[in-house]
C-alpha cells in the first residue's frame, strides 16, 4: 500500500477562506460599521461566511471549473449571504446600523471578493503552467475517440495542472492490468482515467480494488455515445447507492429563485420601455392592412407538459389554420414578415413570462399537436418539459429556429435544449439572450 501524495493543495481552500475572511472584515473597518460591542458584527460576519461557504459548498472549486460556473458559484454564495446579514440587525437590536450601510458592504464584499477569487484562481493557473506546481500525475486506460481527447486537453491545458504519463491500449494483445497497476505504483501516479467500453466486469473490478488499497484517485469515461445526457448523480439512500440519470441545476430552490427573478426584472423592464408602446404601433398598422386582434394566442405545451396559452403578435391574417408556418407563405401579411423577421413578434411572450408560464430562455415551446408528433417519433423529446420553455434558446441561437424541414432539426433542437437544462448558468441565460438580439438585429434566414 502506498501513501496519497498531497503536496500543497491541501492548502489552497484555507487560503481562499483567509483571503476572503481578511476582505470581510476590512470593509467592515474600511466602512465604519461599528456594533455594539464592537467585535459582534466582525465575528457574525466570519462565523456567518463559515458557514454558508460550507453549505454552498464556496470553496469547492474544480480546477477544471469553467469562468460562468465560477461566478454562479459567487453568486449563490451572495444570496444567502445577503440574507445573514441583513438579519442581523433585527436579531442583535442594532439601531446604529442602517440598511443602506449593509448595502453598500454588502456591494463592495460581492465586488472585491469576486475579483479575488478571479484573480487568485487566475494566479494559481500561471503558476501550475509555467511553473509546473500543483499538479497531479495522471495515466488512461482505454484508446478510443474520449480517451484520445482528454489526452489532448491534460497536454494542451496545462493550467488545468495535470501531467499525462502514459496511455494503455487494452486492446493490445500484450495488454495485462497487473502491468498497468505496477507502473502506477512505480511512478507515483495520483488519478486513473478508465474507459468503461473496453474493460471487462473483471478488470474494472480489479481497477476498483487496486486503487482503494493504494490511495488512487479513480475516474471513468463512460461509453454513452447513444444517451444524450452527460449527468449521471451518484447519491446514497441510506447505505444503499443509487445513480441517478442526470441532475437539473433548476431544481435546486437557489438557482430557480435566481432564474426566477431576473426573469421577472426583465419581463417588467421590457413590457414598460418596449410593449406600452409598440403594441398600440404594431395594432394601427395592423388594421391598415387586415382587421383583427393585435394578440394571437395559441395553446401550447410548458413545463411537466402542463398547457398553457403563449401570446404573439399577429403576423398572419385572422382566422388562418394552425398548421406550422413555410417559407413563402400567403397567410403572413406585410408588417406580419417584418416582425417575424426581426422576432419582434416574439415579444408578448415577456406577458407568459411574467405570469410564470414562461421563461425569457429555456427550451422553446411547440404547439400542442406538433408536441404529441415529436413525442412519439424524437427520443428524449419530453426531457424539454423539465423545465419552464423560452422566449428564446440555446438550439434557436445555434441555428435550429424556425421550421423543421428534417428530422435532423428536431434531434439537433432536442440534444442542444437538453444540454442548457443540465448546464444551466445565469451566465448562459445572459449569453443566449445577447446572441438572440444579435441574429434579430441581422435577421434569421430562418425567420419566417
């Protein structure tokens, strides 16, 4: 048996939690919120992060963790912490604090703290590249297209700090895992990649064993070229484990109160600024050229397949069928091609948002027959209906809007809405509704 070398890393989350504590407590000094006693508010404070960073899990950084899943880390952090503090001066009876004191901390702890966390992470990063610290000595067992990809980005992504050693090609008739478990000891490797596909029952559990007794970090690449998921949950009940098929960031009740209320802070800011008066334009010219409601509404399918009414603006001449619209259609009027073009027709949907129908990004909804079609022909096609449906999506901003000519667009639609829902991030949400008015202000060719 061999002992797990741990080098400095173990060092690294007390730093982060020093450096963060340290920034606390100067603001406090830098900002002159004084309490009575005097020490109250800084020991609240520290004991206050303690623990919210333990239950948010704060300090929990992959070295491997992308920017957007950084700050959303920041920001839930942010969120429970706004809640302790300002519950403290009804709890403690501490009249000299103001409320706009604790906002103002509260802003400059959120800035300065994010911006350390950044940088400190962004140091650590140069330091495990150019200076080849911190890092973990890593070999792979398998030879296929994913053993070969992550090969190339431990090479090519140095400040990821890992070193690959070597490669082991099961396959090989020279092939023997006893060989495999002599150089991993002989060289002092720290984690083991497997590759599920080309491991035998047998092998897999001689991997397993090997690296319990020898304080090895074990990690498989599963063979799931056929699932679209890539978020397999492992959890206990118990004493008895259970692996779940995948995990949605929106079930956790932090994430959907954040999603949740910057929806509801744009839904408001674009029905003020943007529908009061563009609905009362868009009805007068309208009329001009065929008489009827400025609104169409039609029944359509939203989280856990509820029904629900979406609202658009009418671009086609009243009473026309329900069938999905084509290029070059006679049904849609002059001013009814310009708003479709631009996806200003789109708009009223910020009403379903509002009401809670809706989301401003999420899967995009289809109508109800076009829904039970999918369903029956498009695998994991109800997936879409864990979450609420967008305004817009990741699969309209990467180019599946519009009509679906093949079944290719609905399965590339369905793979991309299933991505955003198991990798959700404010940060995406934000990304996708910045690209989304960028193709309206070009103009889609699939707009129509």
């Amino acid at each position: 048996m061999t002992s797990k070398k741990r080098g400095y890393s173990i060092f690294i989350k007390p730093i982060f939690l020093l450096v963060d504590l340290s920034i606390l407590n100067i603001l406090i000094f830098l900002l002159n919120i004084k309490s009575n006693p005097t020490l109250l508010f800084p020991i609240y404070i520290s004991l206050s992060w303690i623990l919210v960073s333990f239950v948010t899990r704060f300090y929990d950084t992959k070295r491997f963790e992308k920017v957007t899943q950084t700050l959303t880390s920041v920001i839930r952090q942010f969120l429970l912490f706004a809640l302790v503090i300002y519950a403290f001066i009804g709890f403690f009876k501490q009249p000299d604090i103001s409320r706009l004191g604790l906002a103002k901390y509260f802003s400059f702890s959120f800035l300065v703290i994010t911006f350390f966390k950044y940088l400190l992470l962004f140091l650590l990063n140069k330091y495990r590249k150019n200076f080849g610290g911190n890092f973990r000595s890593v070999v792979v067992i398998g030879d296929n297209k994913k053993t070969n990809h992550l090969i190339k980005i431990f090479e090519n992504r140095q400040e990821f700090g890992y070193k690959f050693q070597k490669k082991f090609c099961v396959r090989n008739d020279n092939f023997e895992i006893q060989k495999c478990f002599d150089y991993i000891v002989e060289n002092e490797i720290d984690e083991i990649y497997c590759s599920i596909a080309e491991l035998s029952n047998k092998q897999l559990r001689d991997v397993v064993n090997f690296t319990d007794n020898n304080l090895k970090v074990l990690k498989f690449i599963p063979d799931n070229k056929d699932i679209f998921t890539k978020k397999l949950v492992f959890n206990y009940y118990g004493y008895v484990p259970v692996l779940s098929f995948r995990e949605i960031p929106l079930d956790d009740p932090i994430n959907k109160f954040v999603k949740r209320s910057f929806d509801i802070v744009l839904a408001l800011a674009v029905m003020v600024f943007i529908l009061s008066w563009l609905t009362p334009l868009l009805f007068f010219l309208m009329q001009l050229e065929s008489k009827g409601p400025v609104f169409f509404m039609q029944r359509r399918n939203g989280i856990d397949y509820g029904e629900f009414y979406c609202y658009k603006y009418r671009s086609m001449i009243p009473n026309t069928t329900g069938n999905q619209t084509i290029k070059g259609d006679d049904r849609v009027t002059k001013i009814g091609k310009f708003i479709r073009k631009t996806s200003i027709d789109e708009l009223p949907q910020f009403i379903n948002v509002l009401k809670g129908d809706m989301s401003v990004v999420g899967p995009r909804p289809h109508m109800v027959k076009h829904n039970e079609d999918f369903a029956r022909k498009v695998d994991k096609f109800m997936v879409r209906h864990f979450v609420k449906p967008g305004i817009s999506g990741l699969a309209q901003v990467s180019g599946f809007r519009g009509e679906i000519e093949t079944d290719k667009d609905i399965v590339n639609r369905v793979k991309y809405d299933i991505f955003y829902i198991e990798n959700w991030s404010l940060l995406l949400d934000i990304k996708i509704i910045f690209l989304t008015i960028l193709n309206a202000i070009k103009g889609e060719e699939k707009a129509y």
